[in-house]
C-alpha cells in the first residue's frame, strides 16, 4: 500500500463510515461519491491557499535556528538601564592606561603592547583590594565591547572584539575571571549579605558579578559564532574552549553545574541579587557550545544508530517545515458536497469550524434558505468551470512542495530553486489572481513517510489471529498461517513502514541487562559532552529543574507579581525610580524585554538538554521528563500560551538607538518627545524573533515531555488545553503549527465526538502535516491503550526502569540525587516527595491555571514538599526504631510512587528495636484502624 492508497482508503472510510447519531450522515448516491472521491484524490494532499477574509496577514518569514543573529544576542545581554555604566568602563580603561603611562587608545598599541597590558590586568585580578580588582575586570570588559570609544561603525567595533577575544582567551581572561565569578559567589551567598539586600534588592547590588558575567558571555558568544561561521583564526582556540568547558573546573564543577547552582541559591532565597538574565544567558550559549547546536543532533543521531545498525534518518523536521506553509486548511470533501447540493428544511445542531483558530459555536439556526451562501457558491461552482468542480478546487489547494523530489532529479531542483528565489517564502500575491500551474508535476503525498512500531505491528497480528483463527502465539512476530491473504499484505505493509528508533534499541538493551546482568555484556560508558553534564547534574537534577521552571515561572507574560516568589528584576530596577513619562516608558520596555529574553534562555536551556540527554540515553531524557512533569511543567507551559499568543509574537519590546553598540557609536539622538521611537515602528519584521523562538521551544518541550505517555496526555485534557492550543494556532509560521497540531493529534481521541464534529479543518490540518502512524486511530478513540486505570502502573514502570537504570550506572551520584543535597539549594531537597500528590491535586484542579502559587511552587522552593512534616517523619521512623530512616532517605525523595520506589531496596533486612516492637499495638490502632481513607479521592 503505498502513501496514496492508504489516503484515499482514509478518506473512503471518512464518507462512507455509518455514522453513530440519527440524523448526522448525508444520503449520496455512487455517482456523487465518486466525483467527489476524484476530487478528492487530486488535490487531498496539497497544501491550501486561504482565500476567505478571515486571516491574520501572510506567513511569518520566520526562520528558526539554534540562536539569533551574533548583533542581537549580544545586545540582548545589557538591560537599557546599564547604559550609564559604559562609560564606567571607558573610564577604567582610561585610568589604567594612565598608571602604565600609556596613551589612552587601544588601537595604536602595537600586538606586543597589547599582550603586555592584558597580562598585567589579568595579575590585577589577583589584587586583595576590592576596587582595585573590579577596576581591571571593567577595563577587560572594555576591550572585550570592542573598544567602542575608538570607532565609528559597528563593524568596527565587532571586528575589535573579534580581535580581543583571541587575545584575551590565550592570555587565561577566561579562567581568571571563573575565579572571581567563585569569589562572587561566596561573598554574596553569605548570611550577612543576604540579610541585608534581601528586602530590597536593585541594580546596584549586581554591578561586579554583572562585569563578570558580561566578560564571559561576550568570550563565548564571540567564539561560539566564530566557529559557526568557520572561521580559520579561531579554529583551534575554539577546539581548546570547547574542551574547557566540558572538563571539570579546578574545583571539580562543570561550568554549566556552577551557573545552575546560582539558579538555585537565587531561587531558594540565597542570593536574590544574582542577575538571572546574564546567569542564564551564559548557561544557555555554554551549554550549546558544549554539547552542540541543530547539526551536531542530527549527526548525532545517525552515528549512533549507524552503530547499532539502523538505518540513518533522512527526514528532519526542520527541513520539511520549510516546505510547509501555515494556513486555514481547505474545505473538507463534504464541505464540497454541501456546497454544490445544500440541504434544504434541515435543522443543523452544530456550525462547523471555517478555521483553524475559529472557536466551536453552537448554531441552531435553520439553514434551508436558497437563496443563502452556500446554495449561490453551488450555483456558480457548477455553472462555471470545467463541471467537474476542479475551478472550485483550485482556490483551495496550492502543490506541496516535496523536499525530496527537489533533489531527485536536476530538472526537478532547478525549477523549485527557481521558485523558491521568486517567492523565498511562499507568500500569497495579494493583487495578481493565483495563475494556472503549468506543465509542472503535482506532488500528492504526505510531508512524512508513514511510520509504525514493532508493538503496533503485534498488537495488529494479535487481533487479527484471535479474529480469524482464535488463538494467539505470544511472543511471535512473523507467523502467519491460517490468515488470510490481506491480511498477508497488510502485514508486508506494515513491515515495510516499520520504524525502529535509538531509544527502542537503548530500552531492549536495558531489559537484557535487568533479565540477565551477568551474562549480558555491557558496553563501555563513554564519556560524550552530554555524558558527562549528566553525571555532573545528577545528584541535584530535581532541584534545577525547579529552579529553571520557577525562573520561567516568574518570568512568563501571564503570571502576576503579587504571586512570585522570587524577583526576576533584580538587574533591571535602577536605585532611583523614573521621575519622567519617557523614563517610564523606557523602563517599562526594559521590563519587558527582560522577561522575554529570559524567557528564550530557559526554553533554550531545557529543550538543548532534552534532545541532548534523549539521545544519548534515553532514560536520561526520561528521568530529566519526569522531574520536570513533577515539577508542574506541563501545566506552566499551558499558562504560558493562555494569552493572546499573536500579540505576544507580534510585540516588540526593543529600542534599537538603545541597543548596544548603537548606544554609544555616534551621535546620540535626545530620547524624549517625538524622538522616542518603539522598535516595533523601526523594525521591518512584523514580529519578535525571540518570542516566536520561544514559543515554539516551549511546544517542542511539551511534546517531548508527553509523547507516547498516555497518563501526560490525559493531562493535556484535564487542564481543557485544546481551546488554548487551538488559538495559538492563529500565528501563521509552518513550524510552530505543526508542533500544536501534534498536541492536538494526541488528545483528539479523548475530546469527544462533539469536539471533533466541531473541528473537522483542524482534523484536516492535522491529516495533512503531522505525521502518520499507519494502524493509529487518533480520529476516533478506539485505541485500546487509552485505558485509565493504566497511567498511574505506566508512570511506575517508567520510573522504576530510570531508577534501576541510573542505580547501576551512577550508583553514588544515585544516592546523593535521593538525600536532595546540595549547596545554597534551600528546602528543594524535598521537591519530589509529594511530587504524584502535586500531580493528582492539579489534575483534579481542571484548568492548570496555577492556583497554588502560580502553579504548584512553594515558598520554600520545592514542589509541594513540607520541611517540617519531612523532619516529624523522620523523627518518628529514628523513634520507631528503623535505623537511618527508610531504607535509604533516597527513596522518599527520589521516588515518587511507590513506598519502597526500588526493587534494590526489598533485599535490605531491617531491625525492629525494641521500642517499635512494644509500642507496635498503638501504632496499629492509630494508624490502621482509626485511619479513615477516601477511596473515592485516593
């Protein structure tokens, strides 16, 4: 069966599938179906072309990519209300130069001269005396701007930094300001420091760790983009920065560890001044630098599967959605129907959806007028035209541009190059008609080839056999006797679509060691970039996936400030406030892009890691997922896209004249009055590139967090999360659809049939982009697997696979991860305690909509975890005479379903004392007989 017979079996089962309620099917003769199958198997897989009114303007030109432009990224690291302090850093430069009798100008010291004056600064650095030390860090950050005083242009002064950045990493800039940034640490995580700022936190209180951060930041950002673009000077210095920062630091911590750290202790209360836009700024590009961008996945990933013998994957969804174009999709085949022969003196129970961000209505309105819309665009289809109702069509539906034709052929790549180069976005023409296509083949087919899994292919012999035959063969993949011969060929077809992915061979691999662990020979671990983040991460894994989500938690356009815990403004609010409108306004703009590019960071940060981890391992990738769905992540996500997403895609929340370097390079305009220019009105983008990257991160997070787990998908229904998907699908961008369309894909089956009557162009949306799992009945909710009562034993299976799996591997970092330890982390030790109970209480709370405290966090720090209660516990079970605790302190806080979590753990002999034995009465007759439990809430 190839992609074209299995679409229009799909759509022959759509038409002629007996309907489930009187009165809902359309009564059509063979010859009516038969045009109408024609129809629809010319133009069913061809994207669509929005004629109606009802459009929010062309498709994004957006272009989704690891990070944005080098110019952007690092004015994004200064907040407008630093401004002042550049020039702090020309006077530092000024001043030193004067100790070292030199003339102020860095470009006329010759290269010698200025490897001198580096080297100095860098002992400088060393200094006991405070001002003295800080002096020299902002002369370095100086040069490291790019010399901006000295230039004229902005190339200029991107060239001076390029320069500088070599210099300075060769010098050891870099590793000598690692040692003030942990000398920065220390002193603002002492307890007479915190007592003090802690109720009254602003910018002041972060200038030095702020030099310090912007100093890294601009070393990494720079050698980052350099080796990007391939550049010949800093090959090898990137090879060595590379490997620096995937080596320990000289006191045994991952840079990247050391900044999650900061996270921690900012979100705990430790250190509110930490400037959290710089920490994860720096996180984010040292992370990317280290583990490797889009590319480096993608090969990545078919290394490995090379390994193991699978084949490579050709298709990567990046390159697809570049084919694809974001738009209503076309009206349905009955749609068609109905409009050539409407229906007259029919009541209609339900209006159906004209598009895809159109909300359900409820229409009881009688539709049997003739001389209504529908019977007037029958008339005029059918009068005009060819009679076959392929004019009617036309408006409908465009080709689908393949991305493999393109290269199958040279003819075939010239002429999509050509197009392509005339319309680089696939932008409708809003004055000429849409002309005719010539003599140019039609590509109908999917965007995706179709795939399948083993279980599937299992679960289809195992229904067909007990149909058939009565009798089923466990554990057999391949018989076939006694079945009928389409099912032989269904089962070739099956078979031919088979996808095997890294992570099934990962978990087969697993199963064989837990079966038989001293026959089955385990490979050696090696020690990738992502290997080794995650031994370094693992013994406070929970604990930063907290912190990150509080950040984005704070940081997120929907949340409310009297709600927060934690003060994401810090490094944004001036000691004295605005006395002017203009003022005002410049700092609420600030505000606002602060929010947002922390905001781009996190989602940056947490998407990396996943793909890296899922890679690499994939029960990694699960144990960071289910950390972070204890954590209320799905739920915050949700929140995060219950707005009105177009205005949050749309807003520009930029000055660009204060933006650096164009802040300080010539002649500075008077910022008040009619001078004061929005970057929405300068810009020639009609959006925001951080705030699309953003939200199509956070989707590409929520799918991976929920696919193939039921229990999650359920989530997704019980938070009512399809009226909010369905409204970010009003941004009109290719890529971010397709990833709602796939959240929607994998609740349609719970929504109900009246949901689905109602949303029929987003079923056809989905039909026609997301991809097909052959024998999947997503549509219509007859999936077996769907039963409830399974989550809760799903999420057990998972968890306790992780746990044995990370037991055998990293056995200390293990046990260190279950004692919730950790410097400067506050109460988080306890985050996962009560982490199902969180869960059962928000999936009972309905909406996700963060009642408590903005959804889920405690003041403390942790998800729903009591100090207190934890300690009586404690104490009670050290009384009760169970020595250390439960078997292990690990296992009430690492495990997060089951009493024993770790079947490690059942081996362990336990001795009663002596007072647990006689005091063993009470405890039964308070705690067992006098216990009341509600089953029904349990």
């Amino acid at each position: 069966m190839t992609n074209h017979e299995h679409d229009m079996v799909w759509i022959h089962y759509k038409l002629v599938r007996k309907p489930k309620n009187e009165g809902e099917g359309v009564i059509m003769n063979v010859g009516i179906l038969a045009k109408l199958y024609r129809q629809a198997r010319m133009a069913i897989m061809e994207d669509t072309h929005d004629v109606d009114a009802n459009c929010d303007g062309p498709d994004l030109d957006f272009v989704y990519a690891d990070v944005d432009s080098y110019q952007n990224e690092i004015a994004e690291l200064y907040s407008y209300t630093e401004f002042s302090e550049f020039q702090m850093n020309v006077k530092a430069f000024e001043d030193q130069m004067e100790l070292y009798d030199l003339p102020p100008n860095w470009q006329k010291q010759d290269a010698a001269s200025q490897r001198s004056i580096v080297m100095k600064l860098v002992d400088q650095l060393e200094v006991s005396d405070r001002s003295f030390r800080m002096q020299a860090a902002r002369c370095i950050l100086y040069l490291a701007q790019g010399c901006w005083a000295e230039v004229q242009s902005d190339e200029e002064q991107h060239q001076n930094t390029r320069d500088n950045v070599i210099v300075l990493y060769q010098l050891g800039v870099f590793s000598s300001f690692i040692d003030l940034l942990n000398m920065e640490i220390e002193t603002a995580c002492s307890p007479d420091i915190v007592a003090v700022k802690i109720t009254n936190v602003t910018l002041v209180d972060s200038t030095d760790i702020r030099v310090i951060l912007s100093v890294l930041y601009i070393i990494t950002e720079t050698i980052r983009d350099e080796r990007e673009k391939g550049s010949e000077d800093y090959k090898q210095l990137a090879e060595s920065f590379v490997q620096e920062i995937n080596s320990p630091l000289p006191d045994g911590e991952l840079l990247a560890v050391k900044l999650l750290g900061m996270i921690t202790r900012f979100c705990s209360g430790a250190a509110p001044q930490f400037p959290m836009k710089k920490v994860v700024l720096l996180l984010w590009k040292v992370s990317l630098l280290g583990l490797g961008g889009m590319e480096v996945l993608k090969n990545l990933k078919n290394e490995y599967r090379a390994k193991i013998g699978l084949e490579p994957i050709t298709e990567d969804t990046l390159e697809v959605t570049k084919c694809m174009r974001a738009s209503s999709p076309p009206a349905t085949a009955t749609d068609i129907l109905e409009n050539q022969y409407p229906k007259r003196n029919f009541k209609r129970s339900l209006m159906k959806q004209r598009f895809l961000d159109e909300p359900e209505q409820i229409d009881m309105e009688l539709s049997g007028n003739e001389g209504g819309p529908n019977a007037n665009n029958g008339n005029s289809s059918t009068g005009t035209g060819t009679g076959n109702g392929e004019d009617d069509l036309s408006q409908y539906y465009r080709p689908f541009d393949d991305p493999s034709a393109s290269t199958s052929s040279g003819n075939n790549s010239s002429s999509s190059s050509n197009t392509a180069t005339a319309n680089p976005n696939n932008q409708p023409s809003l004055t000429q008609p849409p002309a005719a296509v010539p003599a140019v083949q039609i590509t109908a087919r999917l965007p995706w080839t179709p795939k399948v899994r083993q279980k599937d292919i299992d679960q289809f012999l195992d229904i067909s056999r007990n149909k058939f035959i009565g009798y089923s063969l466990i554990g057999d993949h391949e018989s076939l006797a006694g079945l009928p011969q389409p099912i032989h060929e269904g089962f070739k077809t099956l078979q031919r679509h088979m996808y095997v992915s890294l992570a099934d061979m990962q978990i087969k691999k697993e199963e064989d060691i837990a079966r038989n662990p001293i026959s089955t020979h385990e490979d050696e671990i090696k020690l990738t970039p992502a290997e080794i983040l995650y031994q370094a991460i693992l013994p406070n894994l929970p604990q930063y996936m907290i912190a990150l989500l509080k950040v984005l938690l704070a940081a997120s356009p929907t949340s409310k400030s009297k709600t927060e815990s934690i003060n994401i403004m810090a490094d944004v609010l001036p000691k004295k406030m605005p006395l002017t409108a203009t003022q005002s306004t410049k700092l609420t703009v600030d505000m606002g892009r602060h929010k947002e590019i922390i905001v781009k960071a996190v989602s940056a940060i947490i998407l990396l890691y996943l793909k890296h981890f899922k890679i690499n391992h994939v029960y990694q990738f699960e144990f960071m997922s289910q950390h972070l769905v204890f954590a209320n992540c799905i739920p915050l996500v949700l929140k995060f896209f219950n707005q009105t997403i177009t205005e949050y895609v749309n807003t520009k929340n930029s000055i660009p004249l204060l933006d650096f370097p164009s802040c300080v390079i010539g002649e500075q305009p008077d910022l008040s009055g009619d001078s004061f220019v929005y970057g929405g009105e300068m810009s020639d983008k009609p959006y925001s590139w951080r705030n699309v990257f953003s939200c199509i991160n956070l989707l590409r997070i929520l799918n991976k967090l929920i696919k193939w787990k039921h229990s999650r998908v359920m989530m997704l229904v019980v938070f009512k999360s399809a009226p909010i998907l369905k409204k970010t699908l009003k941004v009109r961008h290719a890529m971010m659809q397709l990833y709602v369309l796939k959240l929607l894909k994998m609740q349609t089956k719970y929504l109900g049939r009246q949901w689905r009557k109602s949303n029929m162009k987003t079923l056809s949306a989905i039909y026609s982009k997301v991809r097909h799992r052959l024998n999947d009945d997503w549509a219509f909710g007859n999936d077996l697997e769907s039963r409830p009562w399974d989550f809760q034993a799903e999420e057990c299976t998972l968890r306790a696979c992780v746990d044995r799996f990370n037991l055998r591997r990293y056995p200390e970092a293990t046990q260190k991860c279950g004692a919730g330890g950790g410097v400067g982390v506050g109460n988080n030790g306890t985050a996962a305690q009560n982490a199902e109970n969180a869960q059962q209480s928000n999936m009972h709370a309905g909406n996700g909509s963060g009642d408590r405290d903005s959804n889920g966090y405690g003041n403390n720090g942790s998800s729903g975890g009591n100090t207190n209660s934890s300690g009586q516990q404690n104490q009670q079970l050290h009384d009760y005479g169970v020595e250390g605790g439960f078997p292990s302190d690990e296992i009430l806080t690492h495990s997060d379903f089951a009493f024993f979590g770790h079947s490690g753990w059942w081996d362990r002999k336990v001795e009663l004392t002596d007072y647990f034995k006689a005091n063993y009465a009470v405890w039964l007759e308070e705690e067992v007989y006098n216990s009341q439990t509600d089953w029904d809430a349990l």
